[in-house]
C-alpha cells in the first residue's frame, strides 16, 4: 500500500480513479476531432483546387492562345490594395488572396503565372496532388494536364491557410472544454461526496458506540452496494454479543463450580489445624488431597475448554481405528476397576483428516463418559462404519441414558444431568463438540435400539 493511499480520502481515491479515464476520452476526442477535421478540411480545398483549375482554363484558354503567339509569359498581379471596394475589404481576405496561386504552362513553356506562384526555374509537378517548398512554405500543389492541348495548369495554396483553420476549429471547441471539464471534475468530486455521506453516517454509528454497546446498527438507508456491509457489521456484532455472553456465562460457572473444591479446601484445612491426633490428620488429608485433585482437574477441563476454539490445528490423515483403540486402551484401568466390557469393531481402515492431539483430546471424553456413567459389570461397544463421505465412530454404552430434553442441554458448559450422581465438571461433552465442529463434523446423541444407555454418534470427513 503507497503512501498516498493510506493518507488519502476514499474521495479522492475515487476522483482519481476516475480522472483519468476523462483525460483520456478527452484526448481520444481531441484525436478524432484533429484527424476527421484535417480530413473533412483536405478533401474540400482538394475538390475547389480541381475545380479552380478547371474554371481557370475555361476562362483562360483564348487569352492562353494570345500568349502563344506573342511568346512571353504573363504575370497576374493581385490588384492594388487601393483599387478595392472598401467595403469588401478586410486584412483576411487578402491574405487568403495570398495564400493561392496557379501556373499554366503550354508545353515546356511558362504561359501563364500568378505573382504568388514560383518561378519557372521550379519545373511543372507531376499529374495530381503533390506538396512543394517555395519561399519557406509549404504548398498543396493540383497538376491538370490537358494532353490534347499540351497544357498543364498548377493550383495551389499554403498549407498553412489549412492548418490554420484546423487549429482554428479545434480551439473554438477546445475553449469551451477548457471551462467545461474543470466544472465536471467538480461536480465529480462532489458527486462523489454526496455518494459517500452515508458510508460516513455508518462511520459515525460505529465511532460513537460505547464499547459495551453491540447493538444493530440502521441499515435501511444504505443504497444497494453497501447494503451488505452494513449486514456483515451487524452479524458480526451478534457474533460478538453471542461470544461475550458465552465468556460471561463461562467465567460465572467457573466461579461456582470452584467455589465448591475451595470452600470445601478452606473447612479441611481448618479442620486440619485443630485435629489432635494423627488418626485424626491422615482421613482430614486424604480428603484435602482429593478435593485439591478435583479442583485441579476441574481446572485443567475449563483452560482446555477455553482453549480449544482459538488453538491452531492441524489437519492430517489419521487412522480413526487405531486412535479409537489407543483411547480404550488409555482407560483400560478405569474401565478393570469396575469390570467393564468394552469392545471396538467395524472398519479398521478408515482415514479421517484431523489433529492429533485434539482427536486424542476427543476421544478421551467421549471414552471417559462412557465409562462414568455405565455401571460396573456394564457394556460398552464401539463401532466404526462407513457413511459415504463421512466416517461415523458410535459408542453406545449401557449407562442411564439421557433423557430428550436434555439432550441439547448436555453439550453447554457446567451443565450435568439432574438424574445421574456422579463426580465431574460437566465440561467433557461441551469439548468434545466444540473439537468436532473445528474438523467439520457433528455430533449426535440417539438412544440405542434396546432402550437402555446412550448412543453417541460422531460424524467426521473422510480422507479423499
């Protein structure tokens, strides 16, 4: 970006853009008037110096024989400036009168010349137009040639007499351009303001908000173009409401689930201070020990929560099968202290496109659950299926089971099922969908067709 650009209005960005595209139609149109004016200008002296020389031998060619015979050549003087009608008399004309001459010439003999035209040592011109250079100037030269007679009789004129009423015509339109086109690049330029006066309101709107204030900014009087930023503002500033509300909601929900472990902390350490014994310390501990391990876990689930829409990702091919298996096998302690069965099967070569370390991340909650919530001696089945451009991976477990109202309800942060006592953040469902939708799956929570526990059926991209 040039320096210009960034000190410059939008305005005049936009003037300028467009001011050379009027110089340049003007340039074109000065182009086009020069050359169809010298054109139009040429073919009509053209067509009189023909007929001059036409008209010049009808009146000429008794007198033209009267020369022969005396053989001597005539000269044609301009009259004197003094035996004109002073009525028609005017500087113009006479250097009009000036600007023209003939020869005619009877065989190889000077008959006939104008006081204008060259002397005889310049020979006769070839048949046609043709330019010659006399006394400094240029001359539009027409040769008749009356074979019949053996005559040649040569009209010309200045070119100057031409260029000048060219210049003289495109300055007559040339003026009026010179005022004309200042007074358009102003009402450009204004033009362009008044267009912009309602990207200013909008620039305004915005300026003048607090921060706090992510309300809708007034769209209905934007034109057409702008129409769509205006939406784009607004929907970003829902998403911006949606965000802060969220980070609100979640950073009052972690105030209260810490104020559990801490409250509960601060009554074993008082009750610490004043135990007497060491059979008294030792239960007091433990306890402190574990209330401290969950307030540290409880930690850890709300950083990584907090984390895990902002992390960079990468995405690769990665066996959905052994990661599955790895995850089960990770909790495989968990799952031999209360004498689970857990079984994995379906398609051990299917590739999905995610990130490591947030699919093991996902997979460990969704396992974790899984295990929480069914009882000992209980099953869990984990299956892996081709589902056309998708990959579904579905534990179902023998659990209680989530109810329908809830099942929205589960994947906000905190939020634990009323009907199930069991220990936790309620913080591994909202993680697991907010890992799939960055690898642009879904998540979906049915129950089984037996009735009994839940179903939890992911749906990630496949490779290829």
């Amino acid at each position: 970006m040039s320096w210009w650009t960034r000190r410059s209005t939008l305005p005049q960005q936009l003037f300028l853009s467009v001011l050379p595209i009027i110089l340049g139609v003007l340039t074109l149109i000065g182009g086009l008037a020069f050359y169809s004016c010298r054109h139009e200008i040429n073919y009509v002296y053209d067509t009189q110096l023909i007929n001059n020389a036409n008209v010049l031998w009808t009146l000429v060619a008794d007198e033209l024989g009267e020369t022969q015979r005396k053989s001597r050549t005539k000269r044609v003087e301009n009259p004197d400036i003094s035996q004109r009608d002073a009525s028609l008399w005017n500087g113009n004309a006479d250097e009009y009168g000036d600007a023209r001459m003939f020869r005619i010439w009877r065989e190889d003999h000077l008959a006939m010349m104008s006081d204008t035209a060259p002397p005889p040592s310049l020979a006769a011109q070839k048949p046609g137009f043709s330019v010659i250079k006399y006394n400094h100037e240029k001359w539009r030269v027409y040769t008749l040639v009356l074979h019949h007679e053996k005559v040649t009789i040569e009209m010309g004129e200045k070119l100057s007499l031409r260029n000048g009423l060219i210049w003289n015509i495109l300055l007559n339109l040339f003026v009026p351009l010179g005022v004309l086109v200042p007074l358009m690049g102003f009402a450009i330029w204004r033009g362009i303001k008044g267009g912009l006066s309602v990207t200013r309101s909008l620039v305004t709107q915005i300026q003048s908000r607090s921060p706090d204030d992510l309300s809708p900014v007034l769209v209905d009087n934007l034109p057409r173009d702008l129409a769509p930023l205006g939406q784009s503002i607004n929907k970003l500033f829902t998403k911006l409401a949606q965000s802060i509300s969220a980070e609100r909601r979640f950073a009052d929900h972690a105030a209260h689930q810490l104020r559990t472990p801490l409250a509960g902390s601060k009554l074993l350490i008082q009750m610490l201070t004043s135990a007497d014994s060491e059979a008294e310390r030792r239960p007091i501990l433990d306890d402190l020990t574990a209330s401290n391990l969950q307030a540290e876990q409880l930690v850890k689930k709300m950083l990584i929560a907090a984390r895990i829409s902002h992390q960079p990702i990468t995405l690769h091919p990665v066996n959905l099968y052994t990661a599955v298996a790895r995850a089960i096998a990770a909790m495989g302690p968990i799952a031999n202290e209360k004498n689970l069965d857990i079984m994995l099967g379906g398609d051990e070569k299917s590739h999905i496109l995610a990130d490591d370390t947030l699919l093991v991340l996902m997979l460990d909650n969704i396992i974790d659950n899984a295990i929480k919530y069914t009882p000992a001696g209980g099953i869990i089945r984990a299956h892996i299926r081709d589902a056309g451009a998708d990959v579904e991976l579905v534990v179902i477990d023998s659990g209680p089971g989530i109810s329908d109202a809830e099942k929205q309800l589960v994947f906000q942060r905190f939020y634990r099922t009323e009907e199930v006592a069991t220990e936790g953040s309620g913080l591994g469902l909202t993680i697991v969908a907010d890992i799939i939708e960055r690898f642009g799956g879904s998540i979906t929570l049915t129950n089984p067709e037996g009735g009994i526990g839940l179903s939890v059926t992911l749906r990630l991209p496949k490779l290829g």
